[in-house]
C-alpha cells in the first residue's frame, strides 16, 4: 500500500481544529480517525487517501464501515457515561461514492439508551454529499476490557 501523497490530501484536518490520537492495532493501519468538538456535537472524520481505494477507485466499503463503527462506539461510550461499549450490531446504506483526496466525517446521535445498551445512528457525508447512513447498538460493558499485548 502506498500512503498518501501531498497532492492526494486537499483538506487538512489538523489546520481546521480536528485532532486525533495515535491509534495502534487496526486502526493504525488505516487512520488516522481525526475527531472534532464544537457546539454542533462531536464528529469524526479521515482523509481518503489512495489505500483506502477499491478496485473502481473510490473509497472501500469496509473502510467507511471500519470509519462509522468506530466514531459510532465513540460516541456510545460517551452516552454510556464513559462506560466501554461494544458493537452488537451495525448496519450501512451507501448512498454514494466517497473520493480518493476528500475529508470524510460522520456525525451521530444516540437515539436510546438503556442500562445496558446504546442504540446509535449516524450519517457520512463529503462536504454537502451524503455518502452513507448506518445505525447499530452497542453492549454497554461493566467490567474493564482485556487489553491486547
């Protein structure tokens, strides 16, 4: 995989107030997951770059997939009052193609939540484009998980 070139990347997250931390594992391989916090809510973005291309040149499925999951449990881990969460079910509608060069975000909402679980949804868009929309429930945990070595 080739990562991305100067003239791949036309938006920088970093000089627009998004932020993200280092990830190791998964998601370092195809982050970084850029966040961003403002009276809008708390949103989740990445910078399509060439590795995260299909066959037919726009960005993979599972990559948007991967991306909304993990903004999606962030989210569920702040309605769970800081609680871990676990993905139980997600599910996506592709509703357009995302581009190579272009900053993809997701915004989410929780729209209930138990003692023992999160029902989320949430909408991928680029710039004004609605790319996806998805929706899954989250296992609020009540013991701390294993981390991995």
């Amino acid at each position: 995989m080739q990562a991305a070139s100067p003239s791949d990347v036309a938006f920088d997250p970093a000089a627009h107030g998004w932020t993200h931390e280092p990830e190791d594992g998964f998601l370092g391989l195809v982050g970084p997951i850029w966040m961003r916090r403002d009276a809008t809510g708390t949103r989740f973005g990445f910078v399509a770059d060439r590795r995260h291309a299909n066959l037919l040149g726009v960005v993979q499925g599972g990559m948007m997939m991967t991306f909304a999951d993990r903004g999606l449990g962030m989210l569920a881990w702040e309605a769970a009052d800081g609680r871990p969460s676990v993905t139980l079910s997600f599910d996506m509608q592709f509703m357009g193609p995302g581009r190579i060069g272009t900053f993809i975000e997701l915004s989410g909402e929780a729209v209930r939540r138990t003692a023992s679980f999160v029902f989320m949804r949430g909408l991928v868009t680029s710039g004004a484009d609605a790319l996806a929309v998805c929706q899954g429930s989250w296992k609020v945990r009540f013991d701390p998980p294993a981390r991995a070595v």
